[in-house]
C-alpha cells in the first residue's frame, strides 16, 4: 500500500477523525493503553512509552500491534509470556514510532514533494481497494506528480499475507521481468 507521509495520511490512521470512527472500541482500547486523552497525537507519547521498562513497553507494542490489527482486519497479536521475545517486537514498535513522531522526517506534504525529480523514470504501485491503513486516493494521487506511474488496484487490504496484493505483486513482478518469494 502506498503511504504517503502526509499529516493527512497519519491523521488517518492514528487520529479520531480517520478509520478509528470505523473502530471505535479498538480505538479507545489503544488511546487506554497508552495512556491518553481522544484528541492527543500517539505518535510521541508511543515512543516515549516504548522506551519504558520492557514489561511496559511490550504492553504498549501488544497494543499498537492489536490497533494496527484491527485496522487490517486480521487476527489480534497475542501475549507472548517469555521476556526473550518482547525485544524484537518493542524495537519495530520504536522504529516506528520513532519516524512517526519525527512526521517521517518529511515536510508536510509528505513524499509529494520533490518527486518531479524522477522524471521519466517508471513507478509502480500495487493496492488494496480495501486498504484502510493507507487510503486508496494517496495511491492515486501520485498519477498527479509522477510522469510514469503505474498503479494496480486489487481486491485486497493491506497485508501481504492477502492472495490478492502477493498475485498483483507476481504479475507486476512478471511484467518487469523479476522473480518474487513470499
């Protein structure tokens, strides 16, 4: 799916105005989890949590994991008692928190800007109509910005365990004459 960086793009997902009116329990389940009120930005108070001891940070990593979940329309993450396993999921969670409390170290408009600079070179996307992690209009936005860009939209979400995007991504794959392993 195609992620823009935008504000816009991030409000989405982690603001109340976004997808989380189509989730709303879930949504209240992670703004309890991290300990904030309905209008506050998670992106620096994530980080800031993900930092904690680890049996708090791997709380708070269990709970971005499950909204992000819910959002995908697959099954939640569940407790992993053994603290050996809690370092690889609270370092992805930092990572990302880390860039989305940084809005990804790009300008408001997000990865829009500057993309003039690839001129003809070809760009290929592959995308879930269904995607409510990344909105299906960012994806076709770029058609606005880059000279040749290819956008395939199928019948999928956002993961890329869906037969869907893994068949979209074989046959553009096929098409530009490269193999993919999933």
């Amino acid at each position: 799916g195609v992620f823009l960086a935008r504000r816009e793009d991030w409000n989405w997902f982690a603001l109340p105005n976004g997808v989380s009116k189509q989730f709303p329990a879930a949504y209240q389940a992670l703004l309890a989890s991290l300990q904030i009120f309905y209008h506050t930005d998670p992106a620096s108070i994530l980080l800031e949590r993900l930092q904690a001891e680890p049996e708090s940070a791997y709380q708070v990593a269990l709970a971005w994991d499950a909204w992000e979940s819910t959002v995908m329309q697959v099954g939640a993450p569940s407790f992993n008692p053994d603290p050996q396993a809690w370092p690889a999921r609270i370092a992805r969670n930092r990572i990302y928190a880390h860039y989305a409390a940084q809005r990804f170290f790009l300008p408001k408009h997000g990865a829009l800007e500057g993309l003039e600079k690839l001129g003809q070179i070809p760009v290929y996307a592959v995308h879930g109509k269904q995607d409510l992690v990344c909105q299906l209009a960012g994806a076709e936005l770029l058609g606005d910005y880059l000279e040749n860009y290819q956008l395939l939209v199928v019948e999928a979400g956002h993961g890329m365990h869906e037969w869907e995007l893994q068949r979209g991504l074989s046959k553009l794959a096929q098409k530009l004459h490269f193999t993919l392993a999933f």
